[in-house]
C-alpha cells in the first residue's frame, strides 16, 4: 500500500475483488429454470442490484485513484463472514488479488524471480508479505521474519471483523500465493494463530503444502504494485 495513503484507508480494489468473489459464488453453475431461479435470488447476495452498485462505485473509485474508509471495507467483511462459504469467498479473493499482481510481472519475470540467490528471495518475499499485509491491515503492527520466513500481526483488523477469524482468510491467500510465486511452489502458508479464535496474536507461518492441517486450525485461514505489494 502506497504509504501517503492513511491507515484508516483501504484500496478499492480489494473491496471490489471481495464483492467480485461473492458474485461468482452465487452465480450459478449450469442455467436454471427461470422460476427456480427468482426463488432463489433472495438468497444470492452476489447477484443482488447492490452488490451491483457497489462494484461499479468501487471500480469508479479505483480508477479515479481515491481510497475507501476501513470501517467500510470491514463491514463488508462482516456481512460476508457471517456465511457458511464465507471461507472460500475471503480465499478466493485473495488468490485473485495475489494472481493479479504477479501476473503483471509475467512468466519471465516469475522465473528470473525463481533464480535469484536465496538471500535476495527471502528479502523479496518479506517485502512482499510485508506490503500485503500493509494492504489488507492499514495501521497494523507488523513483523516479518526471513528465518524462519513467517508473520505476526497483533492487531489485524480482519480477525475480529470475521467469525472466529475466517475473515483472514483472504490474507492467508495472498500469503501463499507470495510464497508460490517467490519462494517455493511446494511450500504453503498457514494462519497457526488467530486473535478471532481467541490467541493473542494472528501467526502466520511457512509449511510444506502437504503438511496435515493442525488440530483446531481447520476452519482457521487456509491463502497489488502500487496498490498492494
């Protein structure tokens, strides 16, 4: 995040990348009976005339450079955390905020990253960790470590705005795809430590991808550049 934003700020694109998320997650899958689908509609948010609205202004506000109030942007998050597939539309989002950043590098870029020495990669993906969290937390404290190579935030803003803490679900996936794209593609990132679960700190840590799920983590966070990292 660019840092002449203020800490009460956030940029659209993540509020529009949410909602965008939300959308795709009502949509339905095959075409329905026009009839099955108007008694449906009540129930799918993502294709409610509103959520409509406010992607258009969220899109507005992105291009005209402007940036959206964090208590707005936690109330979206609060809307949507209180959904039982609120976990995949926080991950989905942030995977496609994390793609969408990487992608404008391109593949070439992506593997020169990959042949940097160990040293500069650290460096790079805390930075990138680091601006990330910046991003999605505005005012945080925030400590990143090289090695181990982890995350600590003791006052994220996503954790108590969701339900035991599913809302950091979009920065776990952001995370992860900074490790995939910078680091390791066999490694993955997992949110160890939640203030919405009750610990005193959000933790994030570095695993291999296949490691078990530890227990009482399951339903925990699995996982842009001027605007994000």
């Amino acid at each position: 995040m660019n840092s002449t934003r203020s800490p009460e700020k956030v940029h659209p694109g993540i509020a529009l990348a949410l909602l965008t998320s939300l959308r795709d997650q009502d949509t339905p899958d095959e075409a329905i009976e026009d009839e099955a689908f108007s008694d449906s509609l009540p129930r799918r948010l993502g294709l409610n005339d509103v959520i409509n609205v406010q992607m258009r202004r969220y899109a507005d506000l992105k291009d005209a450079g402007r940036s959206l109030a964090l208590s707005e942007f936690l109330d979206l998050v609060r809307l949507i955390s209180r959904r039982p597939d609120a976990v995949d539309i926080f991950r989905a989002a942030g995977a496609a905020l994390a793609a969408e950043r990487f992608a404008e590098s391109g593949a070439l870029s992506r593997a020169f990253r990959r042949m940097y020495p160990e040293g500069v990669r650290r460096r790079k993906l805390v930075r990138s960790m680091s601006r990330a969290a910046k991003a999605l937390t505005p005012g945080a404290e925030i400590e990143a470590d090289r090695d181990p190579i982890g995350m600590v935030i003791d006052d994220c803003a996503l954790a108590p705005a969701g339900v035991e803490g599913n809302a950091c679900e979009i920065l776990t996936a952001v995370l992860d795809v900074c490790v995939t794209e910078i680091w390791d593609p066999d490694l993955s990132v997992r949110h160890t430590s939640c203030i919405g679960r009750g610990d005193e700190r959000c933790v994030w840590t570095v695993v291999a991808a296949d490691e078990p799920m530890p227990a009482g983590a399951e339903n925990a966070g699995p996982a842009w550049t001027g605007d994000g990292f």
